[in-house]
C-alpha cells in the first residue's frame, strides 16, 4: 500500500475511510507525543474539532510541529484539513451504548448483550467501509488461479484461517491453513511462483506468521496480509494488504471484535473468488453439499 512521506497510508481507499478509523489503524506506530494528540481526537472528535492548534497541542503537551506531523501522518495536508474532517466525522457520529462499550462488573446480561452486538456490528460496518476495493479484487484473482494457497495464523487468528481454507478447499482450491508453526515454515518453503501466502494477524505483529509470509515470499509466492494495522510489521513488503477496523476493548484476550471483522475480511475474499468461475463453484458446492447430505438429521 502506498504511503506518505510520514508512513501513513496514502491510496484513494484509504483517504475515502473514515478518519478516526484510519487514526485507530496507525495509532500503534505513533510516537508517544502524537499518540497523546489520538487519545484527545479519539475521545471526543467534535470537541477536538473545535481546538485551534496551539489549544490542540497545549491540551496533549506537546508542540504544533507534532500536532503538523500527526495530520501528515493521517495523509492529510494540514491542520485546517483535520477539523474539517473531525467535523464532517461529528455530524455522523455512530449511537454508542450507554456507558461505552467495555464490560463492567456491575453489567446486568442486556447490557452484556447490547455492548458485544454494539462492537460486532460496528466491527463488520466499519471492516467493510474501509476494505480495500482494489485490493480485495486483485489478491481473489490471484487466489482463484493458484496453484496452491497457504494460510498462516495462530490462536484466534487460525480460527479465521481455518474458516477461510474450508471455504476455498470446498469451491476446488487446494488450500492449507497452518497454525503450528514448524508446519508453516516447512509448508511456506515449499511454495513458488503461482502460489499465495496469507497471514492473518489483528495486531500484526505476531512473530510466527510473519516468520511464514516472509519465507513465502523468498520463494516467489505472492503474500497478502489480513490486519488491523496497515504498518504493522505483517504488512511489510506484501504484495496485497486487506485491513480490518475492529474496536477491541479490556478483553482483548477473548479476541471477539477483531475475529468477527476478520471474518469478515474472509467471507468477502472468498465471494470475490468465487464470482471468478461461478459455473464451476456452484457445481463444486452442489457436489460437496450432495456429499455430506447423508450425514444430517432428516427425522
């Protein structure tokens, strides 16, 4: 994905993405001066809007110089330019549930179920908003012609994997998902040019997938990225990146947010692969569904 001069993503998709997602996206990669700038954005973007620069930068103690950088960071071109956007973002602000999102011990089961169906739709709607068209429609190419495709991913991020191999071994696409990391080298060794790596990671910084898209790479195959973070160290170097937009909150470990979004990802990347040759999916799928009919309860 092309950049800015600062790191900061730079292509027609993601400058037509909401502002305070992209800020989210990048937020990992800010210094801590610009990072205290995203904390006063994120937490009230209208009142931010509101700020001049030098009230901007007083309120993050910091300086306008690093205020400057933070916009350039967001590919924008000034400071002028960031409270149009933060004001454009508040005249659309997205119903929040009462007392946020993040699970509190006095909680009743409907404020449980209200905050998980908040961050799952807001997950799925902002995942979509933001994913990359081009992209998306270039990797399914590739994808659809491999001879071989290989994904990489552990802990939540295998689920998703795991998910994603099903769907393409099931529509004629030999697939490997490989959440075992000794697999995974050996198996991305084996790979060569006409072949596809993925790796899923929502941080993008989990050592073992990035250890196997880049082995994949040195063999030839193309490698695309599935994250949360555009300049993340999973998204160095690959030849496709397919962004997420999920909020997670204290409960990060449960890994509830990023895996819906990134399933998300994965449900469109396989219809996108599949409308490629719809004559032979639908007869793979009718075949495969005709296979496993006995094995269901018709009483």
């Amino acid at each position: 994905m092309p950049k800015t001069e600062d790191g900061a993503p730079a292509t027609a998709a993601a400058m037509s993405t909401s502002l305070l997602i992209r800020l989210r996206g990048i937020k990992p990669s800010l210094s801590p001066a610009e990072d205290r700038v995203a904390d006063i954005v994120l937490a009230d973007a209208r009142r931010a809007a509101g700020l001049t620069i030098s009230e901007l930068a007083a309120a993050a103690r910091t300086s306008e110089t690093t205020v400057l950088r933070f916009c350039r960071r967001l590919g924008l071109p000034g400071y002028p330019r960031l409270r149009l956007a933060l004001a454009e973002e508040s005249a659309h602000p997205r119903t929040l549930v009462q007392g946020g999102t993040d699970i509190s011990a006095s909680d009743t089961i409907d404020d449980i179920i209200a905050k998980v169906a908040f961050t799952d739709a807001s997950a799925v709607e902002e995942t979509a908003q933001q994913l990359d068209r081009e992209a998306l429609a270039a990797a399914a190419a590739v994808i659809a012609k491999a001879g071989r495709v290989d994904i990489y991913g552990v802990a939540a991020s295998a689920v998703v994997g795991v998910d994603l191999q099903q769907k393409l071994h099931r529509i004629g696409i030999v697939a490997f998902a490989w959440n075992d990391p000794h697999l995974a080298l050996t198996s991305a060794t084996l790979l060569g040019a006409g072949d596809i790596a993925i790796g899923i990671s929502h941080s993008g910084t989990t050592t073992e997938t990035i250890e196997a898209l880049a082995a994949a790479r040195s063999t030839g195959a193309k490698t695309l990225a599935i994250t949360n973070f555009p300049l993340s160290r999973l998204a160095e170097g690959v030849d496709f990146l397919l962004t997420t937009a999920a909020r997670e909150t204290s409960l990060r470990s449960g890994a509830t947010a990023s895996r819906i979004a990134a399933l998300t990802v994965v449900d469109c990347l396989y219809i996108a692969v599949a409308q490629r040759n719809l004559r032979r999916v639908r007869k793979a799928v009718a075949e495969t569904r005709e296979a496993v009919a006995g094995h269901h309860v018709t009483d």
